[in-house]
C-alpha cells in the first residue's frame, strides 16, 4: 500500500476513532486516498467553522497583513520577553509578517495585572477603538467587560480593492462617555468570490490575570497567548474537537496540551497562505486542503 494511503487511514483512525475504515476488499488503494482525503477536508472544514470567528464586517477570517510587534508587560523582564519572542517565533513558523526592527511600535500587547477590570475600564475611557468592533454603547460596555483568565480584544480593519486600509470601527468619536457611530465605507471589485476585501488586525490587545494564572507554565500559556495573537477564535470556553492548545482554559475540558499542537500550527499556517481577498467559504476550503495537505505529506 503507498506511504500516503498508510498515513490517510492512519490520520483517519486517529480523527475518526474507527468511524472511516477502508478495505482493500471493496475498493482499490487509488480510491481509498481520494475517499479519505476528501472526509479529512470535510473534518477540518468543520472544526474550522466552530474555532475560528469571522469580523462582523467583512464576514471573513482576519490575520496579520502588517507585521507584527509584540510587547509584554506586568512580569520580570525574562518572562516578559520569552512570550514576546515566543509569538514572534510562532508567527515566522507559520509564514505570518514580524517586525524586526528593535523600535517597532507594539501592535500586540499582552498585559499581566492582578485588576483586569480595572485596565479594561480605562480602555474603554481612553482607547476604546481597541476593544473592536461596536454598534452601540451598550455593546461597548459589554466588550469591556472581564470574564476570562485571559482574554483578548481584537481591533480589525480592512484593506479594499483600492488599497485603502480602514478600521472596521464605526465610532467617531467620544463626548462625555457617549460615543458616535457611522458605518465605514469600501471599495470591492463585485465578485462573490474575490471582492478585493482584505480583512486584517491593527491592534490585538490580551489581558492576562496574574492572579488566576499565578503557578502557570511557561510554555502552555506562551503558546496559548500566541494563538489568541495570531487569531481570534471564535469560543475560548468550548472544548474543541481536535487537540487545541485553547483547551487547556477551556471549562470541563479533559484535554490538556503541553503546547501547540500539530493541528493548531496547520491551522495557522493555513490561514496566513489562504487567499484573503476570497469569501468565507473559500477561505475555510483553503485552510482546510492545507490542513490536510500538511497533516498527511506524500512519502
């Protein structure tokens, strides 16, 4: 049987846990691969709708389109560093842009306090466009409120078919705690399948309770901060169907990973080589052929 066919069936038992089996009895190996890798696809197509959220804008996946540089605060300057470089390494392993240059101003902050509240009240006085996308005050207030561990606000913005790079933030402006919306405005090219509509982050802002995280390794928390910098999932509380590093905050969730997982970095790696001008659909289909494609290599 070719290596690739091993691999497939074994990934299948894997993913599967006995659901896909093939015999050479009923089908020649040529088909077993074609079957198999077509029901991978459909696996990763799935997961990908349930762990990755789409902006409320574009409808689309959104990634780095400018280059990253992260600063992390709150801790020793050793801790602190590690996870910067951490991200930094993560995002050159999956192709997504990095900043080099030693004074580049940080477009990812991560912040470790013991009053996360009390840091998101403040942004939401002074810096409120980072806390994302809101349509009213109501949501504002909602966005800036504290409910996990550690958390992150995603400020989006879209590039169009003209090159113009907007914010997706209809806030104009704030008046004695009252804020002033207007929709934005872009140009497209009117194809359903490539409108010429990039969708990327301008500023990704994660908080850290020091206090609830306090005995935390290294190396887990560097990797989950670094998924939540290179992505928005779509539920941090849900238990996802493949091995995650986003399970281990997860509630009543028996999967604990050490790190990254090999699902987790085809993920990544799928979503900055995805076509980003493409809708949703197309999006997801990329990522999901490039999953496979890197999970189960020809031999």
């Amino acid at each position: 049987m070719p290596g690739k066919t091993v691999r497939l069936l074994a990934l299948a038992g894997l993913l599967l846990t006995g659901g896909l089996q093939a015999s050479a009895e009923t089908a020649p190996p040529t088909e077993t691969v074609t079957v198999t890798a077509t029901r991978m696809r459909e696996i990763f197509q799935k997961f990908l709708k349930d762990f990755v959220a789409p902006t409320p804008i574009s409808g689309k996946l959104a990634r780095w389109e400018r280059r990253i540089c992260p600063l992390v605060v709150g801790q020793d300057s050793h801790f602190n560093a590690f996870i910067a470089q951490r991200i930094k390494y993560v995002a050159l392993a999956v192709n997504a842009p990095v900043n080099t240059e030693a004074d580049c101003k940080p477009n990812i902050e991560v912040v470790f306090t013991s009053t996360p509240q009390a840091l998101l009240d403040n942004v939401r006085r002074h810096d409120v466009f980072w806390l994302g996308y809101a349509q009213s005050n109501a949501q504002l207030d909602g966005l800036a409120t504290v409910t996990r561990p550690v958390q992150a606000w995603y400020m989006t913005e879209n590039g169009d078919a003209n090159g113009h790079r907007i914010t997706d933030s209809n806030i104009l402006a704030q008046k004695n705690g009252d804020s002033m919306f207007e929709p934005n405005h872009y140009v497209v090219t009117g194809s359903r399948i490539n409108d010429g509509l990039k969708t990327g982050f301008n500023h990704v802002l994660i908080v850290v309770d020091s206090t609830k995280m306090a005995g935390q390794k290294i190396v887990p928390l560097a990797d989950y901060i670094s998924m939540l910098a290179l992505t928005q999932v779509h539920s941090l509380d849900a238990c996802q169907q493949l091995t995650s590093i986003v399970n281990i905050l997860a509630a009543n969730c028996d999967q604990t990973e050490d790190g990254l997982t090999k699902f987790d970095m085809a993920y990544l790696h799928g979503l900055y080589l995805m076509s980003a001008g493409r809708g949703l659909m197309f999006q997801r289909n990329d990522i999901a052929a490039m999953m496979a494609d890197s999970l189960m290599p020809e031999q």
